[in-house]
C-alpha cells in the first residue's frame, strides 16, 4: 500500500508534463505563409529553437521565448 502511495503522485506528474506539451503545437494554426529569413531566434514551448517568431507561429507553436533553446 505504501507502495501505491508514492506511485501515484509521479503518475499524475508525468500525466500533467505530457498535457502541457500537447497543448503547446496547435494544429489547426500550421500554415504556409512566407516569413522574414532574418535569424531572430525563439524557444518554443516544444523546446525547439526556431529561426523566428513567424516560424514559430507558421508551426502551430503556441508560446515561445526570445532565444535560442538551452
């Protein structure tokens, strides 16, 4: 029983980091449009460096950081 008692906690943990992920690409915002070729890095929420921030939003990414991902 105390077994149990630990595990789920980490299960709910790890159920939550996956939902958050989920939400973070937006399929129905994935477009084609042409962007800026200026290298003005984001870190999207997905922990992937884009070249820019319409990049970034022409992939479905819902939020991201001025940057490059660490």
């Amino acid at each position: 029983m105390k077994r149990l008692w630990l595990i789920l906690p980490l299960l709910f943990i790890f159920s939550c980091e996956n939902n958050d992920k989920d939400d973070c690409i937006d399929e129905s915002k994935i477009t084609n449009f042409p962007c800026d070729e200026e290298y003005d890095p984001v870190c999207g929420c997905d922990v992937v460096t884009y070249s820019n921030d319409c990049v970034a939003e022409n992939s479905g990414v819902t939020e991201w950081t001025e940057g490059e991902c660490n």
